[in-house]
C-alpha cells in the first residue's frame, strides 16, 4: 500500500526507492506504533529476495500535512 518513487539518496551516494505511506496511518497511534515495529524488524533482514529497508522518515507540505516514507534498497528485477 503506498506510492513508490526512485530517488536519489544524497548520504548514501546511492539510488533507493521512497515508498510514500498513506496519510491515515500517521493519524492512528496504533498503526504507528505496529509501523515502526514492522521497520525495525524489516531493517534486521538480509536476504537476495527482499529489499533492504534504510530509513523512515516525515516530510510535511505547505498545508501541515504530514506524510511518512520508507527508504529501501532500488530493485531492478
């Protein structure tokens, strides 16, 4: 669920995809907290199949409105 786009990390010096979260979910305290436990425990997996999860973070547009995004490993399959 979500949009993804590719992007270019300017730390890691290095393509990823930003997966876009609907904003409803940082509406909900407890979809937040199962989210947050989800990236942690997805941040532990190191596997050929799986993409590997970065970074989460929160952008917020000129209106308040906050929307959060993963940043994963960019798979070319």
């Amino acid at each position: 669920m979500g949009e993804v786009y590719r992007a270019d990390d300017l730390r890691l010096g290095q393509p990823v995809a930003l997966k876009f979260l609907p904003a409803s979910l940082s509406q909900d305290p407890v979809r937040l907290a199962q989210f947050h436990n989800e990236v942690r425990v997805a941040r532990q997996v190191s596997h050929p199949n799986v993409c590997r999860v970065y970074d989460i973070g929160e952008i917020t547009d000129d209106g308040g409105r906050s929307q959060l995004f993963i940043t994963m490993e960019l798979r070319r399959w």
